[in-house]
C-alpha cells in the first residue's frame, strides 16, 4: 500500500496545530521535539517555530507530519486505533 505523505510548508503545519488546537509548546512536547524557557518566561521549542517560519528551510518530513495528524486524529484518510489486548479478545 502507497500512502502519500508530503512535507508541509511551514503555513500547513501551523494550520494543522491551530485546527487542533495545540500550542507550539504542546505540539512539540507531543512529538518529542526539545521545549526550553523562553525570553520572557515559560516555554517554547524553537524547533517547532523554525519548522513553522517561511524563511528557515527546515521543514518537517512528511511521514512525521502523518504521524502528528494521526496523534491528533487530524488525518485526512487514516486514524488510530488501539489493538485489543490478548485477555480482552479470549473474554470475548
């Protein structure tokens, strides 16, 4: 199976974390990306907003991006869904 998985521009990304409603600090928290003290108190990952800004060229891959969208369930296509544990099945 092909699933297509493209790299967001910075604008997508920041798209699908308002859509979800997440802040940059809890995006990157939910997919392990460093958060540190900001400037003027509390947090913030600069890895996040760099793969927000138009002007840096780093951008998240595109299998990572699927990743986020399914953690949030934001997917377009796919969602996730926990497998029943082996005593949950033979109760059944």
């Amino acid at each position: 199976m092909q699933m297509q998985m493209p790299t967001p521009t910075g604008d997508e990304l920041k798209a699908a974390r308002v859509k979800v409603g997440l802040s940059q600090v809890q995006a990157a928290v939910l997919m392990g990306y460093p958060v540190q003290s900001g400037s003027r108190g509390g947090q913030q990952s600069r890895t996040w907003q760099a793969l927000e800004s138009s002007q840096d060229p780093r951008k998240m891959p595109g299998p990572i991006f699927a990743m986020f969208q399914l953690l949030t369930d934001s997917h377009p296509e796919f969602s996730l869904v926990k497998k029943e544990s082996p005593a949950e099945t033979s109760a059944s």
